[in-house]
C-alpha cells in the first residue's frame, strides 16, 4: 500500500543519496586539492631551507616564516577534506534512519493487515 507518506519517504532517501553521491565527488576533489597544496608547501619550505643559511634552528624558521602562506592554504585544504569526510558520514546516517524508519511503517502496514 503506498501512501504520501511513503512516497516522500523515498524521495527523501533518493535526494540523500543523490547528495551522497555528490559528497563523495567532492571529496575527491578536496583531497586532490590538499595533496597539491602540501606539495606546493614542502617544495616551497625546502627550497627556503635550501636558501637559507646558519644553524638548522635558524634555516627552519626562515623557511616556516617563508612558507606561512603556503602552510595555511595547505592547512585549510586539509581541514576541507576532514569535514567533507564528516558530511558523508552523517548522510551515510541519515540513510540509514530513513531507511529504517521505512522498513519499520512497511512493516507496521503488513501488520495491520493493510499491505499487498
């Protein structure tokens, strides 16, 4: 038996996963992302340590003072793909408890004698 209710159940679940798939094209994309802004950093850092002269404490902060920039971008990359990772999982949830809430008012409908 199919009720409205039923019907916006399962679109429901189908815009979730549509989302899902979406989230996990993203994610790919945010993770290539982060790779080239680490390789963008620790290029950049060892070239200015390479630069740099003194004691390795002093030639490693010039670097770091140098490559600050480049530290953050990479940094916000990173933080990018950890919460896309985190969105997923919570539409991998939010499919799950719609699925059961599906399978528990189907299952109440065949109890009721009302299903086909």
């Amino acid at each position: 038996m199919t009720t409205p209710e039923n019907t916006r159940r399962v679109l429901h679940l189908a815009d979730l996963s549509r989302e899902l798939d979406q989230a996990v094209t993203d994610l790919g994309r945010y993770e290539a992302t982060a790779v080239e802004a680490e390789g963008d950093y620790k290029v950049a850092r060892a070239h200015a340590m390479k630069e740099a002269s003194g004691p390795m404490d002093l030639r490693k902060a010039e670097a770091d003072i140098e490559c600050d920039e480049l530290f953050r971008t990479w940094g916000k990359a990173a933080a990018l793909v950890t919460m896309q990772r985190a969105h997923i999982r919570a539409l991998h949830t939010r499919i799950d408890v719609g699925r059961t809430i599906q399978a528990t008012a189907r299952a109440e409908v065949n109890l009721a004698g009302l299903g086909t």
